[in-house]
C-alpha cells in the first residue's frame, strides 16, 4: 500500500493493519478447503464473506471489528487501482458493545492531586492527559515546540490563544488545545530536561506502554480504587466539557473526533481553534465554580 493516506499513517497503525492483513489473506476461505484468501483476486470476495468473518470472530468483537477496518483498506486500494467497481462492504456495520474507560471521581482527582503535588512527574502526566484530552500515545510525545499562539475573534473581540498543537497518531488530525490555567500551573513548574514535556527520571521520553504502568503504580501509592487510568482522564475532560455546556461540536474539536464534513476546508482549522478555546473556556469556569 503507497497511497498517501497509508504513508500518513502511524508506524504503529501501519503494523496493527498489516498483521490483521496478513491473518485474513493467510485464513481459509471456507473451513474444510484448502483455498486462503490470498489465493482469490478480490473481486471474488461478496458480502456474505465478509459477515461470515465477522461471525468467526464473535468471542472477540473488538478483534471483528479492527480486522474489518483492515479488510475494508484492501477493499478501498482495490476500487482505487480499478480492480472492482463494487464495495462489498459498503454500510457493513459492526459495532460491538462497549462499555468505555471509566471517567476519573472527583475524589479519585482530589486524591491523586493531594499525593502527586505540582513538581511530581506524576502530576505533570495527569495533568496533561486531562487537560489536554490526549491519548497515551500523544501525551508521550508531545514536544515543547508544539506549544503555540493562535489568534481567534470572538465577536468584535479580537483574543491570542496559548495552546498545543497535536497531530493526533490515532486518525492523524491536527488539533490545537488551549492550555488552562490548571495546566498552565503545572507546566510552570515543570523543569524542560529535553525535547518531550514528559520524561524519565533519565531524561528519555516514556514509551505510551511505560506510561501506562507507571500511572498504575501512582494511583495505586494514592490509594485510588484500579480502574482509573491515563486514557480515563481523556473522557474525564469529555465529561467536564459537556457538564459545562460546551457544544458537541466544540468537545469533538478538542478531543479530535472530526466527524462533521466542513464545506470550507480554509476555514477547518480557524473554526477548531475558535470552538476548542471556547470549549476549554467553559472547563476553566466550571473548575473555578468547583473550587469556590
């Protein structure tokens, strides 16, 4: 695969895609034959097929679900070069139950900030993964040459905004966050010991699978109940926003769930700066109302 839309993906999304890949073309197609997928041109392939794969693997729904994506990007090259004119997966839907990382309590929040106080790397890892919404693997690289000013108008006001700049790993969107004044307080006391805003006590980036165990231990040493973790706070600050009032359009500008087809691309990243610092206005004034 070399269209431009494979080499923006990931490394780790190019593999992710590849190994399911090469699990389907290497399946039979029917149990008892001998004959795999790879051994089929395409065009073969009809609907049926592909619900019968999905049922295959219906005591791992979530391994259904990302191995269809992977099937449906072949399917996708496949009417780009011209060898089909039909998408057998055209509206195939398959969307396992999903019960979702659980959002940080307000007295998980209080406790985790009263054992991990400002200065902690502890406390710097929370605070940008709620704060910012990001995933794990996005809170690990973020750089300090990511952060940024951007001018918005709101009205007849015209206001610079500090923020972060993150192109998402997960999907590739570029998203500007505003940094609030409880991310700012932390960042301030954050010393820069190299390129990531994150690091070891070694001065290296975390790895996103480092990330996740070491926030385990934290939580633990703050006596929180298991369950609350890194990607927790991502829906955490969702939950903030919308206990706010911000928009749905301004909590998926934030979080970069970009789903609304924009009819003025130029104006795509001027109207995501403008909802998300509105969004993220929202989230200071509902903290500050929390604190009294």
């Amino acid at each position: 695969m070399q269209s431009a839309e494979w080499k923006a993906y990931s490394i780790a999304t190019k593999t992710k895609n590849s190994k399911l890949a090469e699990e389907f073309l290497l399946s039979r197609i029917v149990p008892d034959d001998p004959f795999l997928w790879r051994d089929v041109p395409v065009k073969d392939m009809r609907r049926r097929h592909l619900k019968d794969i999905i049922a295959d693997h219906s005591d791992t729904p979530h391994k259904a679900k990302h191995l269809l994506v992977a099937i449906r990007k072949m399917i996708y090259a496949a009417l780009d070069e011209e060898w089909i004119e039909v998408d057998p997966s055209y509206k195939l839907k398959w969307r396992p139950e999903y019960i979702g990382w659980k959002a940080w309590t307000p007295e998980a929040m209080e406790a985790f900030e009263k054992r991990w106080p400002i200065g902690t790397t502890p406390r710097l890892t929370y605070a940008l993964a709620l704060w910012l919404g990001n995933r794990r693997s996005d809170v690990v690289t973020l750089r300090w040459d990511q952060r940024c000013t951007r001018q918005i108008q709101q009205g007849e006001t015209s206001r610079k905004v500090e923020g972060f700049l993150v192109v998402q790993e997960k999907g590739g969107a570029a998203v500007f966050v505003p940094i609030t004044p409880m991310l700012e307080e932390v960042l301030a006391a954050t010393l820069r010991k190299g390129e990531t805003v994150l690091v070891t006590q070694y001065g290296e980036p975390f790895s996103a699978k480092s990330i996740t165990g070491r926030m385990a231990d934290w939580t633990k040493a703050a006596k929180i109940d298991k369950g609350y973790t890194l990607h927790g706070l991502r829906k955490t600050l969702g939950k903030m926003l919308a206990e706010g009032g911000a928009s749905t359009r301004q909590l998926m500008k934030i979080l970069g769930h970009d789903d609304i087809e924009h009819a003025e691309l130029y104006s795509r990243e001027a109207e995501q700066v403008l909802l998300a610092t509105e969004g993220m206005d929202k989230v200071t004034k509902l903290v500050n109302r929390r604190r009294g």
